[in-house]
C-alpha cells in the first residue's frame, strides 16, 4: 500500500497505487434541489450506451429516491454498515475533525478509516458483490417520502418550513465518480482499470478484463457492473468521444456528457479542471466548477469518507434532515446550504450557467447589473442583482449569456392564438 493525499479527507491515507494525477479530472455539479427525477438522464444515457444484450440491467446513470430508495438496493446502507462494524472492531469512530479545516482540508480532517483502510487482508477495500435481486429494478420506492410521526392522519395541519421537514424525500442522481483514487482499479487483480491521464476517466479495458468481479464488488459506489453475455465488466465511461471533443456534434471542442446535456430540470454543470502535480486542483476562479466547489463550497462529494475522492459534486437538498446530509455529504453541508440559501452575486450568476450549453464551459465573467431586490433570507438581509453571466468553450469563444432576470417576453396581441 502507497500513502496518497486526499484532499476531501483533509489528510494522507493508504492506496493500492503511488500518487500519479491526471492533467486535467474529468468533474460535475448536481443541483440536487431542482431535480425533478424525470429520468431523462437515465434514459440518455441507455439509448446511447447499454441498449445490447447482457446489459438489460445496466444503468450507468440513475436516480434514486432517498432515504429509501437505491439502484443496487441499499448499496449505501450495506457499504455504511460494514464500515461501522470495521470501526467498532478497531475501536475508532467516523468523526471528523472541523477545527483543522484549512486551505488542503477544506472539510476539515477526518479521523475514521476509509474502505481502503478497514479492508480485511484479502481485500484492497472493504466490498460485497449485490446479490441479483438487487439489481432487479432501478427505481425501488420511487417518490417514496419518510412517514409523518404527528397527526393521528398522518397529515400536518401545521404544514412544512424549513430548516428541516418532518417528512421528506429527495432525488440522488447517481454515475460513476471517476474517483481519483478508484476502488475499481485497486481490487483489480488483472490491472484491467486504468485512469486516463488527460482526463481522470477511469475505464476497464475489454480486452484484459477476465470478469473476476472484483470491481463490481470492491467499487463502494456500485458503479462497475458485471455482463454475462460477455463475462466482463463494465461502467459509465463519461462519454468520452463528447469529452474529448471527437464527437461530431462537438465540433473539435469537449462537449458534456448524454446524461449531463438532456437534462430538463437544468441541475447538471459538467466540465474538466485543471490539476496541479501534487494532485489538488490548479487555481481558476473563473472556472464555475472550481468556483462552486473551491470558493463557495457549496457543492460537495457523495460518502467522502469512502476515500475514494469521487469527482462527482452535490448542492445538498435544503429541506432534509441535516444529520442524514452530514453522512452522506460530510461536514460541509451547513455551510453548502447556507450559502446556497442566501447566494453570493457571483455564486448567484454561476447559477445561471447550469444546461445553458451542451460546450463544457471552461471560463465565466460576470457583467455587473442594478439592484432589482432587498430582502431578509434567514433573518440577514440579502440584496439580488441583475447581473449577466457569460461562458467560454475550450477555445475561449462565448457559448452562453444569461441575465439572473429571466427576460420575459409579451407575445403581441395579434398573435396570442398562434402557436
Ligand atoms: S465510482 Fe466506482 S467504478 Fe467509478 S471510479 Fe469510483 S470506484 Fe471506480
Ligand atoms: S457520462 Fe455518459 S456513459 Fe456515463 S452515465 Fe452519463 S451518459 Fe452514461
Ligand atoms: S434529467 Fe435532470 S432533472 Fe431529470 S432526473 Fe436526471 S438529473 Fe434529475
């Protein structure tokens, strides 16, 4: 094992390989907040990749309804529980500590062991292979919300308010992370999992590939999925032809991914980052993903104390119960919602970005507006201004302009029948 630095961890922890990082990582930003769980993206993404024989149960994109709700059943619930027996056998506890958060360690420093670490000796990281009827629907307690504990009807007279709903639900929307220290690649034992070092794509490669499983069973995510037909493995692999710009639709600049640009609900803001040698992501203030999750912080990682550090990033849902966020997202999540309640005016104009353009976007300015309203969000006051945001592609050309004021636009009055 290699001692590797994982900057969503805060601290360096065991790897079955030697710190080596991608030129630029492959990354996203969900919103979970606005999605609708139309499954327009899982159905993207099955036309475009897993409509062939053996792969009837694949979904390399899905979206799942929390608390309940899980594509392979309970995948989290499962992964979670073997780690907590790991940490009662070692006498540790998943706890992080925030009083060491700092410029490397922006949640702070956890102190509980990773899948990697609570790995018995037969293992590169703690895994199970789900049993088939697991996987036999995508979409188990779909729209499915926790039951009310108040009135003897189970309804509210009282309705809900936030900070937190008594009854809840919220879409998970969920792919492979193209972590950078993959599960899938370590428990390979035909090194068969590669990282693409122009782009952090993590990909198994067909021809070595023997179907041992291991990845299915060692990726805690459940990403890696096992083809009968072909007695291999496969996973979501980013649309790579899109990410590198290959695609004809592309015209020669990285475009972002099926599941990513057909999303209705505007959720999804795809792109590639720049990565420094030592592994932590090159400085770009003007990068809206960079900006998101770096200086706002408002985006953070699924399960971060897996220690895969996934590239995957989540707004958490404002309206669920805080503890159930802090698993699942860390200890940012206060701080992620706060600032998404009340955004800055830059956090609010990048925004406005998400599923403007299917160009990854690479680089934003913002034009600064008039005041258009002051109010009070959560007792402070907050101003919104009518700024204009406006991406940049690859090549520095402009792919997108959007005003916070969506402009509204009067059909004349000889038209108003015409459709
Ligand atoms: S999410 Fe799973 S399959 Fe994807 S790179 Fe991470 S460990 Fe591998
Ligand atoms: S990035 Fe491409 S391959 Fe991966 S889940 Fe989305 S549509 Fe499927
Ligand atoms: S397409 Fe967008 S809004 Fe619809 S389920 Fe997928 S992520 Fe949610």
């Amino acid at each position: 094992m290699a001692e590797v630095y994982n900057w969503h961890l805060g601290r360096s922890m065991a790897y079955a390989f030697p710190e080596a990082h991608p030129q630029k990582q492959f990354a996203a930003v969900f919103n979970i907040n606005r999605c609708i769980g139309c499954q327009t993206c899982t159905g993207a993404c099955k036309a475009t990749w897993t409509f062939s024989r053996g792969q009837e149960y694949m979904w390399w994109n899905n979206v799942e309804s929390k608390p309940y709700g899980g594509y392979p059943q309970h995948w989290d619930i499962h992964i979670l529980q073997r780690l907590d027996e790991a940490h009662q056998a070692a006498g540790k506890q998943a706890e992080w500590d925030q009083a060491q958060a700092g410029e490397s360690a922006p949640y702070g420093v956890y102190q509980g062991l990773t899948i990697t670490e609570a790995a018995g000796a037969e293992q590169q990281a703690l895994g199970y292979i789900p049993p088939d009827t697991e996987w036999r629907a995508p979409n188990f307690y779909e729209d499915t919300s926790t039951g009310y504990q108040g009135d003897r009807l189970g309804i509210s007279t009282a309705g809900a308010s936030l900070p937190e709903h008594q009854t809840w639900f919220f879409y998970l929307q969920r792919l492979c992370n193209h972590c950078t220290y993959p599960a899938c690649a370590a428990a390979c034992p035909r090194k068969a999992i590669y990282k693409r070092p122009e782009d952090g794509i993590v990909l198994i490669d067909q021809a070595r590939c023997r179907g041992y499983r291991k990845c299915v069973e060692q990726c805690p995510y459940k990403k890696s999925m096992y083809r009968g037909t072909t007695r291999t493995s496969e996973k979501c692999v980013a649309c790579y032809p899109r990410v590198e710009g290959s695609d004809p639709l592309s015209e020669g600049v990285p475009m972002e991914t099926r599941c990513m640009a057909v999303c209705p609900g505007k959720i999804r803001l795809n792109g590639l980052v720049d990565i420094a040698a030592d592994g932590s992501w090159a400085e770009a203030p003007n990068h809206p993903l960079y900006h998101l999750i770096k200086i706002e912080k408002a985006a953070l990682p699924l399960y971060p104390q897996f220690g895969t550090e996934p590239n995957i990033y989540y707004i958490p849902p404002r309206w669920a119960p805080r503890p159930y966020l802090r698993q699942m997202f860390g200890p940012g999540v206060d701080e992620a919602i706060a600032r998404y309640a009340a955004p800055s005016r830059q956090l609010l104009a990048v925004l406005q970005l998400f599923r403007t353009t299917q160009r990854m976007i690479f680089r934003f300015e913002i034009e600064e507006g008039p005041l258009v309203l002051e109010t009070e969000v959560n007792g402070q006051p907050w101003q919104m201004f009518n700024d204009t945001v406006i991406g940049f592609d690859a090549k520095n050309r402009e792919v997108a302009r959007l005003s916070v004021v969506e402009p509204i636009h009067e059909r004349p009055a000889e038209r108003l029948n015409s459709i």
